[in-house]
C-alpha cells in the first residue's frame, strides 16, 4: 500500500502539472492565434499527407543535475566574528592593535590601567591571610578547650569567603587585558587610550580564522529550501572584475531572519584567503537536488532528466506524453525535409519553474517542445528551430 506522504506527494505533483500544462497550452494557442493558421488546418488533417506541415522546435532532454542555478548576493567576511571587550570597567591604559591588524593566538590587543585593579587583589589576600591566622587560632583554642566548635566553623566559612573574594579579583585582574581568543583580524577597534569604558562593552571585533571566511547571503524561502550543504558555487566581486572564485555551501540558516524573512547562506571560498572583509559578492549556487523526487526508482532503465514543461501533453496523474520525432525523413520535390513523431508516455517526477523531470526519455531523444499541442502520430512535422546539439541534417 502506497504510504501517505507517497500519495501526497503524486497529488502534489499533478496539481503543479496540471498547471504547468495548462499555462503551455494557452502559450500555444496565443502562438496560434498570432498566425499559425496553417498549424490548426495540420491538425484538422493529420492523416492527410497533402496537409501544410506543423512548424515545431526541438528540446534536447537534459541532465537534471545541471539543470537550475540560484544566484545570491551576499557579503564576504568571517565565519566566525567574536566581540571582545573588558569585564570590568576603568581607564583604558594601552591599545596594542589598530582595525586591520593581523593577531595570533593570546596577544594582547588592549589593557586597562591596572593600579585600581591590582589594589583589590591586594587588599583580598590581606582578607585571606588574616582569615587563615584567625583559623589557626582557634583550632588551639578550641583543642584547649577554650573556644567553641561553632567558632571554629564560623572561622573557617569567613577563610573560605575570603579565599573566593581572591578568586574574584585575580579573574577581573585577568580579564582588565584583552586577549585574541585564537588567530584572525580585526575588523573593528572602538577604544582608544585613556577611555573610560563601562563592562562588557564591545571594544573590538576580531574575525576568527579558525573557520575560515565565507559569503553570507540571504536566500527567500523557495530557495533555501531548494539549496543543499555541500553544493557548489562560483562566486564573483564587482571590485575584482574578471576573477572568479570557486565555492562550496557550508551552511544553510533553519530559521528566517526577523527583518528580511530570508534564510543565512553561508559559501566557503577557495584561494580567498587575501580578500579583505566586507566585499560584496554575486554567488551563483549550482544546485545538486533541483527537484524533490530525487532517488525515484529508475524502472525504465532510464536516469532522470529535465524537459520544458510546453513538451508535455495528456498529464494523468504522474505521467504524460510527449513526442519524439521519428529518425525517417520524408524530403518533398523542392528539398524541404518534414519529419513524424511517435507519442511516448514518461513518468512526471517533479517540476521546477519552467523545467520539468521525467523518466522514461532517452538522452538523444528528439522531443517537440513548441508545438507539441498540434502534433498527432501521422502529423508532418517542418522543425524550425532545434537545440544547437541537434544542428545539421539530423533536427
């Protein structure tokens, strides 16, 4: 028994079909209606050999593989930009690297006058040392007798409360530096020195390097969810004219930017380690899975492969009709070659846009696309137009 999801799929796959038939069929007829009287009169004498023959163009059935692209426009930068600043505030003391400084892992970027800072750890070890005196104290006392338990215990907390006091101060003293987390670029420096700055506050930007750089594009929805990890790109500057850089999707956003509505894509670059940040970039992402039937099963001993969706006549349900002209031409007195077609059926698997997967077509097939409401088994057929590979005697 066919499984739901299967069976909602097939619905979903005709409705789509059934309109992009309809929508071909009123193409033609407005191509008829503009002057191709003599294609109706064909059509009305399709067993008539003196009939004017159907004027027809051919499609070449194409690899879906290759058969959609996804252009985005996007900013290039670093995958991974951290905010540093200081975790306490006071007076900046020294600045070491200005915005475009390139930082290795553990240099000081900036540090905060440390006098303030310093006087607190001393001040909490002078609290530690006399905590541990009075502890001492009163373990004697108490093995003599003369102090309480309950003394000692309060004694020993206070030693404790002391020691954590230390511990404070050494993490603010640790944090009054800036220190790069690992190795990268500054893209942004907002303190200089002799600043006083409040804690938390972003002094700089630092672009990692650990995860490399990327194009960050914002996709709408019909295209992320059509894009996949690990599909390629070929991504271009406006400001290097002529170069081309070659990519890979790394990352696809799963939920909508609020502001946009568009979803984060984020393109790995090749050979781009000497591109400053901030360039914009036109990424054209070569999309791998164009349809969502992929992997249906090749029954015809066929692969699946993509037609114009005007090539399609008769849709029931999963399938339709096509034509595919005939090896034998017929060539008149005056030279002219007309050609006949045999009715096919193929399996519809999806549909993109103008494109349309089937199964059941050969590669070298002859497939009547502009024409093709016209064309009955025993329609002459006159090809005026064909795809380049089908160029020369052969339409």
């Amino acid at each position: 028994m066919m499984s739901t999801s299967h069976s909602h799929h097939h619905a979903r796959v005709a409705t789509l079909l059934a309109l992009v038939l309809l929508a071909a069929c009123a193409d033609a007829d407005a191509n008829a209606t503009a002057g191709n009287d003599s294609a109706r009169a064909s059509v009305a004498n399709a067993t008539d050999v003196t009939a004017d023959p159907v004027s027809v163009t051919l499609a070449s059935p194409a690899d879906d593989l290759s058969a959609a692209t996804i252009v985005a426009t996007g900013t290039f930068a670093s995958r991974d930009e951290i905010p540093l600043g200081f975790k306490i505030g006071g007076v900046v003391h020294r600045v070491l690297v200005d915005e475009g400084a390139v930082v290795q892992r553990g240099q000081v970027l900036a540090v905060l006058d440390l006098r303030e800072i310093d006087a607190a750890v001393a001040k909490a070890q002078v609290q530690v040392d006399k905590a541990t005196r009075d502890q001492a104290r009163l373990m004697r006392l108490v093995a003599d007798s003369v102090a309480t338990t309950v003394q000692l215990q309060d004694a020993t907390s206070a030693l404790d409360a002391a020691r954590a006091d230390l511990a404070s101060a050494r993490v603010n003293r640790e944090y009054a530096t800036i220190i790069a987390p690992e190795a990268g670029t500054v893209l942004q420096r907002q303190v200089t020195p002799g600043a006083t700055v409040s804690p938390g506050g972003s002094m700089f930007v630092l672009g990692g390097a650990r995860r490399g750089r990327v194009l960050r594009a914002g996709l709408p929805d019909r295209d992320a969810l059509r894009v996949q990890a690990g599909d390629s790109a070929t991504v271009h500057f406006d400001a290097l004219p002529g170069q081309r850089f070659a990519g890979r999707v790394v990352l696809i956003g799963r939920s909508a930017d609020p502001r946009t509505g568009t979803y984060s894509v984020e393109i790995a670059l090749r050979d781009a380690e000497r591109l400053p940040s901030g360039l914009v970039g036109e990424a054209r992402v070569h999309l791998r899975d164009t349809f969502r039937a992929r992997g249906a099963a090749n029954d015809r001993g066929m692969a699946p492969r993509t037609l114009p969706a005007d090539a399609l006549l008769e849709a029931d349900g999963d399938s339709a009709t096509i034509y595919v002209l005939r090896d034998a031409a017929t060539v008149s007195a005056a030279g002219d070659s007309t050609w006949t077609a045999a009715r096919q059926r193929v399996a519809v698997l999806g549909i993109d846009g103008d494109r349309v997967q089937v199964q059941g077509v050969a590669a070298d097939a002859r497939v009547v696309a502009r024409g093709a409401p016209y064309v009955t088994p025993g329609t002459r057929l006159r090809v005026v137009a064909a795809n380049p590979s089908t160029r020369g005697t052969r339409p």
